[in-house]
C-alpha cells in the first residue's frame, strides 16, 4: 500500500504541474502573437519611401525610352545590307538609274533629262563638295560628277529661299563632308535635293525629309558607282571661283544623256581613272647633244663632240 500511495501521489503531483506549466506557455505564445500583431498594425508604412523608389522608376524608364528613340531615329535612314536604299520610304522620292563614267570637256554642255539634274554625262572634273556652300549658281555638269562620288547636291530657289530659311540649309551643309550646296535658277520648287540616281523637290526647308534624304543617300556605298572617290578640291576647279552655271539654250552639238559626243572614262578597278596631268612639251635637245639623247644639265653649256 505504500508504494501504491506513494505512486498515486506521484502521479497527482506530477500531473498537476505539468497541466499548469503547458497552460502558461500557451498563454505567453498567444500575448508575444497579439503583441507583434498590434506592432505590425500600428507601424506606420514607408510612404516617402516609396514614393521616392517609384520616382526612380519612373525617371529611369523615361531616360532609357528616350535614349531608346533616339538611337532607333538615328538607324532609321543608315543604309544597311539588308536595307541598302532607305530613301525608298521617302514620299516624293524620283529615282532613274544612270551609266556611270561618261565625260565631257570643259567647254561642252549635256542634254540633262532633268533639272537640276541628278546624273548622266558629266565633267571630268569634279565640283569640290566638303560641305561648299556656293553663293552663285555652278555649272551642273561639274556639279553631277560629285554626285558619282556620293555627294549631295542641295539646290534652292534664290526668290524662295532666302534670310532664315537659307540658314536652316547653310547648317545642314557647312562642315560636312560629301555634301555641297548652290542656288539653282528657276527652280520650280523652293528647294531640291540630289544625290547620284535619287531626286526629292520639297517646298520647305524644315521638312524633315531634308534630313531623311542626306542620312540615306550620303556615302552611301550601295547607291552610287564609285565608293572610294574623292571628294576634294582638285586641278580645273577652283571652289572660290567656280565655273558658271549656264542657262543660255542648248547648242546643237550638246551631248545626249546617252553620251553621244562624250568620252567613256577610262577604269581601274570598279572606278574612274583620276585625270591626267596635262602632258608637259619635251624640251628639244640641242643640236651639240651627247649621241645618247640625253639632254645636258641645267645650267651646263652642251658637251661637243670629238672630231672623227
């Protein structure tokens, strides 16, 4: 009976305090839940922070579009291999294919079959184009051999063009490379846009096919027949004195636009031969010259020869 009684109050003893150990626990856990869930209702939210993070977001999706638009607008007109004329997305664009390396001389005219002309018969010399603007109207003939090399010709109406407007065009021009510009004589719109193959007549200086023209069409490779051509000043021109432009009627013998009285340019590897230097008079020997032809030394009296 004792260990019985000693077992039965174990057992009540032991029962007791584990039933009143539990219970606390349970009540602490359910007041640190009830504290944490008061702390959590009453913490206030970061608004400023937000705000400012959302700002952020919002400034940077800004810049990156901006940056983005930018940089499509600028390969929008690049010629690429996969898009070799751009400027066929140009409404009022006229294009006509023309033969390459047909010259004429200085003193004849061609039958241009269009005005100003963009391509055909030409001067073997051509005009200066690094970024000239000319004051005075010049002789087209000169003018369309720069157009092979992949210049822009941007012509204007002097009665139309002029003050501010003529300023927007000066700025499109002046510094550039491949580009030159002069007024045209009666011209039947304000302003026309040339390069080798390709026309654009446009009635304002801001329009932005002004700029769509000159991304597309200058230097680029796929549109003009010369891609390594020069565009510099060279012997026969001279850019503060240019040939004119002549608007006096056609002579009969002007050459045709397929080069009838015209020479065929001589070709080296895809591309015109540069023109000759005009071929210096053979000094005569003197009748007392040494038997080998060799003329003697400058400033030296000639050799005589010995008697037989």
């Amino acid at each position: 009976m004792a260990s019985g009684t000693k077992s039965t109050n174990a057992g009540k003893s032991g029962g007791k305090p584990t039933g009143r150990s539990g219970g606390s626990k349970g009540k602490s856990s359910k007041s640190l839940k009830a504290a944490r869930s008061a702390a959590a209702v009453k913490k206030p939210k970061p608004w400023g922070t937000i705000g400012i993070i959302v700002a952020l977001v919002a400034l940077a999706g800004v810049v990156f579009g901006y940056a983005y638009i930018k940089i499509a607008d600028a390969n929008a007109w690049k010629p690429t291999e996969s898009n070799q004329d751009p400027s066929d997305d140009i409404p009022g664009i006229v294009k006509v294919k023309y033969d390459q390396g047909i010259h004429v001389t200085a003193t004849q005219r061609v039958a241009y079959d269009q005005s100003p002309p963009f391509g055909g018969p030409h001067d073997g010399v051509w005009a200066s184009c690094e970024g000239m603007v000319y004051p005075n109207p010049v002789r087209s003939e000169n003018m369309v051999h720069m157009l092979e090399h992949g210049a822009v010709w941007v012509t204007y109406n002097p009665d139309k063009v002029k003050g501010a407007d003529l300023d927007v065009l000066k700025g499109k021009v002046q510094g550039q490379d491949f580009i030159a510009m002069s007024p045209y004589p009666n011209l039947d719109h304000p302003l026309s846009l040339q390069s080798w193959g390709h026309q654009l007549k446009l009635d304002n200086v801001n329009d932005e096919r002004v700029d769509e023209f000159i991304k597309s069409l200058r230097r680029n490779t796929y549109q003009f027949p010369e891609p390594d051509a020069r565009c510099d000043t060279q012997d026969g021109f001279d850019p503060n004195n240019p040939p004119k432009f002549d608007s006096s009627p056609l002579p009969a013998d002007a050459v045709k636009m397929d080069g009838t009285g015209a020479t065929k340019a001589q070709m080296q590897n895809g591309q015109e031969a540069p023109p000759s230097a005009p071929a210096s008079a053979p000094a005569s020997a003197p009748a007392s010259a040494p038997a080998t032809g060799q003329a003697p030394a400058s400033g030296q009296a000639p050799a005589t020869q010995p008697s037989q």
